[in-house]
C-alpha cells in the first residue's frame, strides 16, 4: 500500500507533467469510486479546469484546480497511477478513473482489487475537497523530535505502532513504514508510545527521518520521471519478511496481527 514515499514521490514526478494542463475528460469507471457523490457532478465540476499544483496531504494524492477545488485520491491498499505522455497509453490492470488532459496524455488511477460487488470493503476513492483531520506531517520542519515527544506523552495507552499509523497524529505513515522505522530505532511495536524514554524518542524520530529519506531516494530511482503502478519496495529491511534472519542481528524476523494488520519486527533485537 502506497505510503508518505510513495506518494511524495508520486506527487513531485506528476507535478512537472500536470501542472497547466487542462482536464478535457473525465471516466469513472466504477461509481463507487466517487464515494458518496454521484459520478456526473465530480465530472462536471472537472471538465475544463486547469491543474495548478499537485502536492501531498498525508497519505493522500491533491491536484489542486483553478477553481480552488481539490481532487483528492487516496490509494487505499492496492490503488495505483499511471501516466501516459501523448501517443498510444499501455495496459493497466484495472481502471478505475482516467482523467485526460488537454496535450493528449491521461492520468490513470487503476485498482486490481477493486470489486463493486463489494461495497464494504475499502476500495480507493476520489473526491472533491474532502475533509480529513491530517497530523503533523513527518517532512515538515515542524516535526521535531520535542513535537514527536509531546504526541507520545498525550496518547497515554497507545502502542507505539498504533500512534505511528494514525493519521490524525501523523499524516502519512501506514503499517509497512512504520515496521521498518520501529526496526531502524530498535523499538517494539508494542511498547507504549507514553512509557518511551527521551532517548528512545530521539531514536524513533531518527528513525522516522532517516527511512523516510531512504526510501523516497529509492523509489524515486525507480519511478524513473512518470508513475506507471506502485514500484515495488525490495529494500525493506523486516516488513513482508516474516521468519528471515534480521539483517542487524540475524534473529528470526516474528509475524503477529496486531490490531488486524499484519506486522514483522525482530524480538531480538527491538526491545
Ligand atoms: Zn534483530
């Protein structure tokens, strides 16, 4: 699932192509995508508008439109973007809105696992201005080690991975970033965010950053100037790497469910 370096990365390769192009066509290939609305009013407020940025909100996906309007996507579990420059657009394996753009090229939102016969699973969604509380958000200046701090004092019975996914409390990271930024400060996912030492917090901060740089630096040598799917994240270090040896110490890499997502870290060497 894309997180923060998927979608700054996202964010800052689409930027170039979009920003002044104009929207001459919009597709909603499944309804339920428009969650909520109907799919000819979010077309029609679309059509002909003009891309003046596209930035980043958390873990969400905002073009920002002359109108003032904003087109949010979130990517949810399995949403991906492609982009096709003017000519001939490649295969995607599942559409789920196109929006295309006055020099011919299209931006393709696709989601392999969508199924509208499924209404109750959470599926990517599009929408016009959506209100979302964001947190602090782990690339602003603002998020110093003191604000990571304070977070963990105020959120007294949280688990230190619960407090990490929250979006209310810090925009962007989600269950695969914040195995691999508690196995980089050497911290277990359950230890409570309230009971951490001033110098595991320094550590979680350090940790939070450094990831972050890391794998937005990776993805971007892979998304190679245009998104075309999510790219797939070989460097993490124990998320998807349930019973391999723990690249610092060489440990079993443990599997549990933890608030029903699946989560790896390293017994012996997080504490
Ligand atoms: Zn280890």
């Amino acid at each position: 699932m894309a997180e923060l370096p998927e979608l700054e990365v996202y964010a800052e390769t689409l930027r170039p192509l979009l920003t002044g192009r104009s929207v001459t066509a919009v597709e909603v290939h499944h309804p339920r995508v428009v969650r909520g609305q109907s799919a000819e009013p979010f077309t029609a407020r679309l059509v002909g508008q003009r891309i003046k940025d596209v930035v980043r909100r958390g873990k969400t996906l905002a073009v920002l439109l002359g109108s003032g309007d904003r087109l949010d996507v979130h990517l949810m579990l399995a949403g991906e973007i492609y982009y096709f420059g003017p000519g001939p657009r490649g295969s995607v394996p599942q559409p789920v809105l196109t929006l295309s753009l006055d020099d011919s090229s299209a931006l393709i939102f696709s989601d392999e696992h969508f199924d509208p016969m499924k209404p109750r699973d959470p599926k990517m969604w599009a929408g016009l201005n959506r209100k979302e509380r964001i947190g602090l958000d782990p690339l602003d200046p603002a998020f110093t080690p003191d604000a990571l701090a304070a977070l963990c004092r105020r959120n007294k019975v949280l688990p230190v991975k619960a407090l990490l996914c929250d979006q209310r409390l810090i925009g962007g990271l989600g269950n695969a970033y914040a195995d691999e930024i508690l196995w980089g400060a050497r911290i277990r996912p359950r230890r409570a965010a309230s009971l951490m030492t001033a110098e595991e917090v320094s550590r979680l901060h350090a940790a939070i950053t450094a990831v972050l740089a890391a794998a937005i630096g990776h993805l971007r040598g892979l998304t190679k100037g245009a998104p075309a799917g999510e790219p797939r994240r070989e460097f993490f270090k124990v998320h998807h790497r349930s019973g391999k040896p723990c690249p610092r110490c060489g440990g079993k890499i443990a599997f549990e469910e933890f608030r029903e997502r699946p989560t790896n870290w390293c017994p012996a060497c997080q504490q």
